[in-house]
C-alpha cells in the first residue's frame, strides 16, 4: 500500500501519507535504537509526535475514522509502543484505541483481500491483549465472533481461528470470574459460570479431532522424525506452534475451572499441557525452523503461560522451559542451569531479579527527551470514548 522509496511519488491519499509517515516513523525510531544514534532516535520520536497530531484529526472526520489506513497506522503506532515504548501501559491505550475504532466500524464482512488480511491480524492482536488484560476481547461479542474465516483460509488457518474463538470466550469468562471472586457478581451466577466455562472447554475438546486431521496433514513419510516429535507425536514444527495453540487455551480454561472449583486434577491437567508447551517450544528450537507470521506470537504467549503454570524459577518444570527460553534469549538465565546446587540455595526472589535485571540490561530502553510532549498526545479526541483508566494488569 505505501511506496517508501526515495523518490516516491507525493499521495494525494491523505489516509496513505499517515500511513507511509507513522510506518517511517517506526522505522527511523527502530534503526537509531539499534545502532545507539540517539540523534536518529530522538527523529523517529519527533515523527512519531507529528504522526499522532495528524492520527487524532483524522479521528475527528468522520470519513477517515474507519478506514485501513487509519487503522493500520494505529496499529504503527502500537508496534513502536511494544518496542520502543514511550511509558508504561501505552501499548494497551493504542490497543483499547484502536479497538474502539473496530467497534464504530463493525465485523469485516470481507472474507478475501487487503481488508480480510488485516482483520485476521487484527483478530488475534485483540484477543492476546485482552487476555493480558483480563477484560472481554471484542471477538468474544457475538457479531464478532460469528466472522468467517478468510475465503482461502488453510488447513492452519482454520484450525487456529476456532482455537482463537475459544480464547476469546476466555477473555469473557475471565472477566465475569474476577467479578464472582471479588464479590461483585451476585452468588446465583456462581453456577450459570461454571457451566459456561465447562462449555468452552468442551467446545475446545471437540478441536481436537480438526488437530490430528492437520497435524496428519503434516507428516512426510520420507522423512524420520526426532525422538522429542515421536514423543509428541507431531509431524513438524507448524504442527507444533497449533499444538502449543491448543494447549495455551486449554491451561486458560483450566485455570479458570480451578478458580471456582478448585481440584488436583486441574493442577494435574494444567501441567501436563504446561509440559506440553515447553516440550514444543523444545522441538521449534531444535528444529531450528519459523512458521508463519502467527507462530512467533503464539511461541509467546504460551511460553508466558506455561511459565506461569509450572511455577517459573521456582520447580524443576520452569527452570527446564527456562533452559529453553535461554537459547533464544543468548544464555539469559540468572543462575547455571545445570548448577542444582546454586538453585537450591538462591532464594526466588533474588533469582527472578538477577534474571529480569539481565534481560533489560540486554534490551535497553529509552524515552525520548522530548516524552511529555508526545505522552500529551497519546490521548483519541472525544469523538471516540475509549474510557481509558488505570487498571491492574494479570501477567501471562
């Protein structure tokens, strides 16, 4: 959609000049960052700046609101946020923005094309950041959740569509949970939610047969799988990251059931999947392989949640899914992994910090010089209504 090279011809498109501006934006932001140019660096935040004064008046017309451009160029500005963030918590104010502009334009009736691409993107942006959140996705709204799958959806695709469906039905249930335990769901409901949540994980349940048709799908006659694929019995690394897909869904649920209805077969369950997830992300590396754009994402937030679930540093499970997460991560654990010993004796607390502390260390960050100043813009005009407030963030 945007012609960026030199000498590109000038566009009458106001909507593609915001796009082609917010993209270069990010792009001159990311390289100064890289190469430690903090001259470079402070531009691309300058661009940024004058690339969110023209978003918010593009908000204000009614014609540009909705557009791709307008919601692709918020979407810019939320991936320079993820990376390059500018202050706390403003990935999910661009998120909740931009959500808000998907509302006043309503499910994508598009099933091929530009738009169906970006919706199928945008699809699963907003569910893995709602269940960051804790908060009902927009997909877990009926008219939303009822889109189709793309017209030329694969095999991959359309198995990873209805396994989102389920998560999106998590971010609800998730939220009408928290609701119950602090008290501000009436006790009637207590029963009514857990059969819900029971439905969901049935729902998810009968996924499974749609898994093994593609996981089968897969498989090379020609070619010997590795012991660690034999033990999870799938066919390659795609299957793999559908394989860890399932198994995220399948700990959020379980998690939830185990809230109202506490129970060691949950936990039993829960982990079991956990050690699914870290065996995947096991075979992925060794493998030495990427799938589809999905398959980074996804390597994410199951990697969160499965850490989450075996209890991170502190059991023998997490401190394996950490030796894996280190050879991506260029040797980042904060103690030898094979030092028992070492472990045994650290305290958690002093083993999350040492980690953590290494990892930003490896990863600076930096705000611009000129930050209340482009933090003053990061509020939508009025005409839309995101009702952005300070919210207690559930970690993955």
């Amino acid at each position: 959609m945007v012609e960026a090279y030199a000498g590109a011809p000038e566009f009458d498109d106001p909507g593609i000049e915001l796009l082609r501006q917010s993209m270069l934006s990010l792009s001159v932001t990311f390289f100064g960052k890289q190469h430690r140019q903090k001259q470079i660096t402070q531009k691309g935040y300058s661009l940024y700046g004058d690339v969110l004064r023209q978003l918010n008046r593009h908000l204000a017309v009614p014609e540009l609101q909705t557009t791709d451009e307008t919601i692709l160029t918020s979407l810019t500005c939320m991936l320079l946020e993820i990376f390059l963030p500018t202050g706390p918590k403003n990935f999910f104010k661009h998120h909740r923005g931009l959500e808000a502009i998907m509302a006043m334009r309503g499910p994508p009736s598009d099933t091929t094309g530009d738009t169906a691409t970006i919706f199928r993107g945008l699809r699963i942006l907003s569910i893995i950041g709602a269940l960051a959140e804790s908060r009902p996705s927009i997909y877990a709204r009926d008219e939303w959740k009822n889109a189709p799958p793309p017209a030329d959806a694969t095999g991959q695709m359309i198995l990873q569509h209805h396994i989102f469906s389920c998560l999106a039905d998590c971010t609800q249930l998730m939220g009408e949970r928290d609701a119950m335990l602090s008290g501000t769901a009436p006790l009637w409901a207590y029963e009514p939610l857990l059969q819900r949540v029971q439905s969901t994980l049935d729902d998810l349940t009968k996924l499974w047969p749609l898994y093994e048709s593609f996981n089968e799908s897969q498989r090379d006659p020609s070619k010997l799988l590795s012991p660690l694929a034999e033990e999870l019995g799938v066919a390659n690394h795609v299957s793999a990251t559908a394989l860890m897909l399932y198994n995220t869904v399948h700990i959020c649920i379980l998690q939830i059931i185990d809230s109202l209805a506490p129970s060691p077969q949950n936990t039993a369950l829960r982990n079991e999947a956990a050690m699914t997830i870290a065996k995947c992300l096991e075979l992925k590396e060794y493998e030495k392989r990427e799938g589809a754009h999905e398959s980074n994402t996804i390597g994410f937030v199951a990697t969160k949640i499965a850490w989450q679930a075996l209890g991170g540093f502190d059991s023998p499970e997490g401190r394996r899914l950490a030796k894996t997460v280190s050879t991506h991560l260029n040797g980042l654990a904060p103690l030898p992994l094979d030092d028992k010993e070492a472990w045994d004796n650290a305290r958690p607390e002093d083993i999350r910090d040492t980690f953590f502390a290494r990892f930003i260390k490896r990863v600076p960050i930096g705000i611009p010089g000129d930050e209340t100043r482009v933090m003053g813009l990061l509020q939508l005009p009025e005409i839309i209504n995101i009702g952005y407030k300070n919210i207690t963030q559930t970690p993955l």
